[in-house]
C-alpha cells in the first residue's frame, strides 16, 4: 500500500509542477483554481442553507478571503468560497448552473458552477478538472507522465489509479508537430527503454494526429484539434525495455481537447413567431427565442445572453416588451397594447456568447397583437315601441341591432342579450340573430290583453366572453303593447262527460254546456251549434247551450264506441269577423233492455231417422246485465215434430227432431227470451233429408222434385207472357189493317229536331227561393197520400251518415222506416223528391185541344193496350161519358 500511495504522489507532484511558474520569468495571474467546478448532491429539492460546495480563488497575494457574487438568488457564497443555497431549490432537469464571480485588479473573473444530482447523471472521481493550457505570458515545465509502478512483476495496477487527463486547446496555431507530455518509465535508468502509443489518432483513424519519440518519450500533436468534431482521444502508452521486454504495463491516457470559441450562437428559427392578447399587463409571458452554440456546453464559450436591439414600430413606447437576457423569455414591458390601433410588432433581436461579451448574431421576433375584449357593444336605438297581438307564441316583437368594435367574427364580437327587467312571468324570449350582432325578441307565451296589455322590457347586451376591462353595459328599453283579438268562447270544461240512460224520452233534457267569451270588454254574445251529430240524436238551443234528445238513442248504434256518443259543440260570439270556440260532449249511455234475443241461424239441414240435434246461437246486443240465462219455446205446430231446449250455459239452443218426415222443407218457430222476459220470434227454415244419423245427406230425387217444380213453374210463366206477346202483337197488326186515324200524327221524324229542354219559365218560377230547394225524407213536406188513410204515427229517419262504412246499415233502416211510412210513396220503394211549391197559376193542360180534333181519334184502341193504358182509355175512350 504504501508504495502505491507513494506512485499517486508523485505522479500528482510531476502534474501540479508542470503548472508552476518559473522562478524569474513567470507572471501571476489571478483567478480560480479550476475551468469549472462540480457539486454533486443526492437529491433533487435541496433545502436552504445547504452547502454545496467550495470555490478557491487566487489573486496572487495573501488574500484568503473575497467579495464573491451569485447572479441567481437561489445561491449565496461566503467570503472563503464556500457556496450555500439561500433558499429552496428543485432541480429540476437533475442539474443547475450558476455563475460566481469576483473582481480583482479591476476586472470581473467569473467561473461555472454546475450542481448534479449524482443518482442521475452517475458517479464522476474528480470534481475539477486540472488543465494543461498555459495563461498567457506564463513559463511552465513539461508535464511528465511516469507508469505506474508494479509490485511483483508484470502485475496489474490497483483500480482506483487514475491518470489524469491531458487537455490540450482546440485551434491551436502550433507550430507543429507541438509536444504535450513526456511519458517515462520508472525503469528508465536501469534500462534503455523504447516507446509507443496506440488507439485512435494514433495508429487508429484519424491516423497520425499523435506521435510519440520512442527513445524520449515525448508526446506530438501533429495538426490542430477541434472540439467540434470529437472532445476526447484514448491513446495507451507503451514502454518496451531494449532486449528485455515489456517493461511496464499499457498506460491509458486521455487527451481531452479544450474548447475555444470559435462558434458563434445561431438561432434555432428566424423569424421567431408569437402571439399576445392586447389586454396583456406589464410582466405577461409573450414568447421564448432560442439560440444553440456549438461550443461545449456549460461552458462561458457556449453561454448565450439575448438582447433586443430595436423594436418596429416604437409606439406608444420603443420598450413594449423586454427580453430575459438569459432564458431568452419575452414579457410584456409597459402598458398600451393595442390591436385596433397597432395589430403586429417585430423586435430586432441579438445573440451573444461569452456571457454577451463573445460572438453574435442576429434574428427577429414578429409578436402579433390578438384581440381582446376590449370594446363593449352598444345598441344603435336605445328604445324602442312596437305592438305586438295577443294569444301568439313564436310572434316576432322587435329586432334589436348592435355595434362591436372588436375583431369581427370572434368570441369578443359576437353578442348575447338578456331580459333583466319587466318580464317576471317569463312571456318573453330574445335570442341572438344570425348576423351575431341582433338581439331578437319574440313571444315565449300567449299574451293576454284582458289581463295586461303594456310590458315594458329593459334588455342588456353581453359578448360571448367576459370583459377584459371594466366597461359599461349597453341597455336597451323595449315597450310592448299588446293588441285586443277577438278571441273565440272558451267552454268550460272542454270535454264535459255526462252519463244517461239510451232510452231517454224525445225532447228530454240532457245538459246546459255553455261556453264563456274572454273578451270581456266585448260584452259579446255566444250562440251555440251541434256539430258532427252523427246519428241526429241531440238538439241544442242556440241562445242557452241546453241539450235535448231530437230521436231516441241507442247504445247498440254503430255511431257508440265503448257505450260513448261523442258531439262536438260550437260557441260562436257575434263579432264582425266571428270567433268559433269548440267543446266536446260524451254521453256514456246507460244500457236497457230494448233488444230481444235472436237465433243467428236461420237455415238448417237434419236427416229424418234418427237425427242429431242442432245447436243454435243466440245474440242479444244489449249489455250483460240483459242478455242470458235465455229461454226458449216452440210455437204454432213445431211442438209436434220438434223439441228445444237450452244447452248448459243458457246462451245456446239444442233443436232435435223427435218425429221422422218426410224429406222437404219445414218451418220452426222459436221464441228466445232473455233474463228479464223480452222475447223475440225467429222462424228456422229446416231442411229434412232422407238420411240417418249426423251424416246430413239430401236425395237428389227430393232435391231434384223440388228442383224440377220450381223450374217448370218459372219456364211455364215465361211462355205464358210470351204467348201473350204474340197474341198483342197479331191483334194489333190486324187493327192496323182497318183506315182510321191514328191516335199520333204520323210524322217523319228524321226531318224533325225537337228541344226538350226549354220548359220555359212559370208565372212562379220568376222569383223563388232556393233554400225550400232540398233533399231527403227528414226535410220534405208533411204531405200525406189521399189514398190510404194514415194507422200509425210518422216513423224517424237516419240521416246520411259520415262514415261510408255505415251506408248499408243506414239503407236498410231507412228501407224499413220507409216500408212503415203512411206518408211514403207506393210501391215500397223509397223515392226522393224535390219540393217544388204549393201549385201553379197555369191551368190544367188538359184543357187545351189536340192540334187534331178529337173526333177523328179513335180512343177504342187504348182499352186493346193493356193496363197501363186503362186509366187513359176511361178518360178518352168511353165516348160522351
């Protein structure tokens, strides 16, 4: 151990000496002891007052304690060196920098010092590092190398033998080749040594950068280095003994190359591009430049400081913004901005290494102004008056235009309103227009004259993000007046629900539904209509809203749904321009027994030996509480050849025939009653077969005699009428064989034109009125037939239903009313006339002549024309009677 510890020292005394000055020739100049110093910590948030480390300065006196100085606050350093943090630090790239400097024989000296987190960035053996470069005007010895010694022989060195690095300055002018250090064996005295080195620049590319003289020793560099390209060589040194042998082991040793500035700084963009709100205040960030130098890095050489060298245009003021000569940061430096005014600035800006006192170079930063909210947007009418009807949502009350002087289309241009005062119900609604810069106001809910006919509404106007600045708010005062409408009658309730019975008397009462008209100050009246009655049930009194029963009602009607009649009522008050309001009427009809049971089937077929029963539906259509149990009974002669009884259920007839017939058709009579005694009479027509049993099979010879005689029946009468045709017609051809005078002139009709459609006009048909002008049986005149005296009373007639559904029900009921009619015409057909009036001032055209004389008809042939003619040949053809 000791003589390793002996080998350090004085290799470490041969390095120090190679940097003390001459006796005589050598100058002192003052400084720091080391290029840069290194503090490694474990930690990366460093309390304060923790010492970090020491700086040793000498001015080349006594002096032991110094002024030294921190440009960063974080850092204090004591008047012996010793640096101390003054405050909290977090490093927070595992690193931080600081400069400290001191003055001496009136100058600055400053030195780096870098403060590593050791855990990040590894572990290093040195905190300085020693260099070879002479001061200026200094004599030095050369620096000697010696190997280290072996113990034992050929052994290896202890691990923890470091040789220190050789630093040799970049661009150096030489002349070369220029020595840089001696390499020596501790055996050089015993032995003739030779040596070498080997590794890159040596013998490795870039070849020949290193020599060595293998009998002295001393170290070349043959051309001058550049950092740039590469900051380091590792060479091993060889000594090899003259016929001996290796003589020491390979000694690394490391050439670091100094920096030198020679680059300049250069700007990583040009032009830099930033933006800034015109609002900003004074200190607000704007933007960062950036310059890199290709020096070494942490270096003075590489340390760039930012200044701005002018400012483009200098309004209001040459210094708007301020650069951060070290982090290169651009703030906001004086209040002003103005986007309206001066919308863009371009900042000449400069890049100096060495701390600003080094190289530069130049570059510009172009800040563009954004806009603010700056200006508030005002109304360009203050007030406004508008009407504005009542009873509508959604009408347009006002548009309300403004002006804003930001920056068009934009958050702090475009508008948004707001109703603060005067619509407490909320009847109002304003909006933003399309154009975002109009307010519009409309109508959120039915305005109502009766109750308010003025609002008075103060309207604010607001952009679509806040005020940078306390400005005013624009206001905006509408009045509205609301205009009086005829508004229709409103019923109470709208669907007014009453419950009655469906046999309700003709002309009974059934509800007053009235409705009431809200323009009060109208003092209107309302008169009342029954629109979509249907089934022609209900009558209404127009002037007090009372419902009657006009025919008789019936739950089982096809106009009922789920037992309701619905009607819809009209209110219409007498305005000008008459205002309708609607209500709508349900009748729930209360069931009651007026329909009897009957048998759906009405033909059946049953063979006459030993014939299964038939099982017959029964149908009531009125509700539950009226229909089944049912019973049934035989009537007439069907008791001797049938039986009926009920199934199970009551709902359900079984007919047997309990006597065997004859095949052919037979008629049973049934009388169905349900629960409460109502009975109805169907007839079944019963069709008996020659069969047995279930299996209903007909005999064509029965089927065929019946057949056979309805045939002959019809055939027979067809050649009947036929005959008689014939007979006519031969009788009247002979007839036409005697000369009389025709009962019609025999006229050429192929020359003739005759105009059947000009009846002319009556002495009544002058003047007349339309309305007695009608169709259907329910209006015609009560005029009865002279020909049969009237037995019963007048039946009802339905009126023309709605739905074209119903138009078959509605035939056949009417066909049967008709079929009742006293009043109806004959035939049983249902004919319809128009009501032309109660007669003419024209006389009789059968007092006017023939264009012949009457004598030379012959009036006789009328009675050979059949009955048709009869009537006719009684007038004219009985001679003087």
């Amino acid at each position: 151990m000791g003589a390793f510890w002996f080998v350090e020292l004085g290799v470490l005394i041969l390095f120090l000496q190679a940097f003390k000055p001459g006796s005589s020739e050598s100058t002192c100049l003052p400084g720091f002891n080391s290029e840069i110093y290194i503090f490694k910590v474990e930690r990366n948030h460093l309390q304060s007052g923790r010492r970090l480390g020491k700086v040793v300065f000498d001015d080349c006196t006594s002096r032991t304690s110094f002024l030294f100085h921190s440009e960063d606050s974080h850092f204090k350093v004591d008047g012996d060196g010793t640096l101390k943090l003054e405050r909290g630090l977090t490093l927070h790239n595992g690193h931080k920098e600081v400069y400290v400097s001191t003055q001496s024989k009136g100058k600055k000296i400053t030195v780096p010092v870098r403060v590593l987190h050791e855990a990040r960035h590894g572990h290093h053996h040195n905190h300085h590092e020693m260099t070879t470069q002479p001061k200026p005007g200094a004599s030095l010895s050369l620096p000697v190398l010696n190997f280290p010694k072996s113990s034992g022989g050929l052994k290896r060195r202890k691990r923890d033998w470091v040789i220190p690095p050789i630093n040799f300055p970049e661009n150096d002018r030489g002349p070369f080749p220029k020595i840089m250090v001696q390499i020596r064996s501790n055996n050089d005295k015993e032995v003739k040594i030779q040596y070498s080195i080997t590794g890159t620049g040596a013998d490795l590319p870039p070849v020949g950068i290193f020599t060595v003289d293998k009998n002295s020793g001393n170290l070349y560099v043959t051309e001058p280095l550049d950092r740039e390209k590469k900051d380091k060589y590792i060479l091993l040194a060889h000594a090899v003994a003259v016929g001996a042998g290796i003589a020491e082991d390979p000694m690394e040793i490391i050439v670091k190359v100094i920096d030198m500035n020679d680059n300049k700084p250069v700007f990583t963009q040009d032009p830099f591009m930033g933006t800034v709100p015109e609002a900003s205040k004074p200190g607000d960030e704007v933007m960062q430049v950036t310059a890199t130098d290709a020096d070494e890095e942490g270096s003075a050489n590489s340390d760039v400081r930012y200044t701005i060298l002018s400012q483009e245009p200098p309004l209001p003021s040459p210094n708007m913004f301020v650069i951060n000569p070290v982090t290169g940061g651009i703030r906001v430096n004086a209040p002003g901005l103005d986007r309206e005014k001066i919308p863009k600035y371009t900042l000449a800006i400069q890049a100096a290494d060495m701390e600003g006192n080094g190289l530069t170079s130049f570059g510009k930063a172009i800040i563009t102004l954004t806009d603010s909210n700056d200006n508030a947007p005002q109304f360009v009418t203050p007030s406004y008056t508008v009407s504005v009807p009542e009873n509508k949502v959604d009408a347009l009350v006002v548009k309300m235009p403004v002006t804003d002087g930001d920056e068009p289309h934009s958050s702090a241009w475009a508008t948004t309103y707001k109703i603060v005062d005067g619509d407490p119900q909320g009847l109002f609604n304003v909006s933003t227009g399309p154009s975002k810069l109009e307010g519009i106001i409309t109508t959120a809910k039915p305005l109502d004259f009766e109750k308010n006919n003025k609002y008075t509404l103060l309207v604010t106007v607001q952009n679509e993000v806040p005020f940078t600045i306390s400005m005013p708010t624009s206001t905006a005062t509408v009045v509205v007046n609301v205009e009086d409408v005829n508004e229709a009658p409103v019923f109470t309730p709208v669907e007014k629900i009453i419950r009655k019975p469906e046999d309700l008397p003709v002309d009974s009462d059934l509800v007053l539904y009235t409705a009431t008209d809200p323009d009060t100050a109208r003092n209107q009246k309302v008169t009342y209509k029954i629109r979509n009655d249907n089934a022609g049930w209900l009558s209404i009194n127009k002037d007090t809203g009372l419902i009657k029963v006009k025919s008789l009602m019936d739950r089982e009607s096809t106009f009922v749904q789920d037992n309701k009649y619905s009607v819809i009522v009209l209110g219409i008050d007498n305005d000008e321009i008459p205002a309708t309001g609607t209500g709508t009427l349900i009748i729930e009809l209360e069931d009651v027994n007026d329909n009897a049971p009957t048998i759906d089937e009405s033909v059946i077929r049953v063979c006459n030996k030993e014939s299964s029963p038939q099982l017959l539906s029964v149908t009531d259509k009125d509700g539950a509480g009226f229909t089944a149990p049912y019973t049934v009974q035989l009537q007439g002669s069907s008791h001797s050849n049938w039986t009926a009884r009920m199934n199970d259920t009551k709902t359900g007839i079984i007919l047997t025939l309990k006597t065997m017939l004859d095949s052919g058709d037979y008629t049973v009579v049934l009388r169905v009653s349900d629960n409460q005694g109502l009975h109805h009479d169907s007839t079944i027509q019963a069709s008996v077969c020659d069969c047995k049993g279930a299996d209903v099979q007909c005999s064509d010879k029965a089927v065929a005699g019946f057949g056979i005689s309805s045939i002959l029946g019809i055939l027979g009468a067809v050649l009947l009428l036929l005959l008689l045709s014939l007979l006519l017609l031969m009788f009247l051809r002979k007839r036409g064989g005697e000369k009389k005078e025709p009962l019609l002139q025999e006229d050429d009709v192929r020359d003739n034109i005759y105009y059947y459609d000009e009846e002319g006009g009556g002495e009544d048909d002058q003047d007349f009125d339309l309305s007695v002008l009608h169709r259907g049986l329910d209006n015609r005149p009560d005029v009865f037939r002279n020909d049969i005296a009237p037995t019963m009373a007048r039946p009802e007639y339905r009126p023309r239903p709605a739905n074209p559904a119903d138009i078959g029900n509605f035939i056949d009921d009417n066909l049967k009313a008709a079929d009742n009619d006293p009043t109806a015409p004959p035939y049983d057909s249902l004919l319809v006339f128009d009501y032309e009036g109660g007669g003419s001032e024209a006389g009789s055209l059968s007092s006017l002549n023939s264009s012949s004389s009457g004598d030379d008809q012959d009036y006789d042939l009328l009675q050979e024309w059949g009955p048709r003619f009869k009537k006719l040949s009684d007038m004219y053809g009985g001679g003087e009677d």
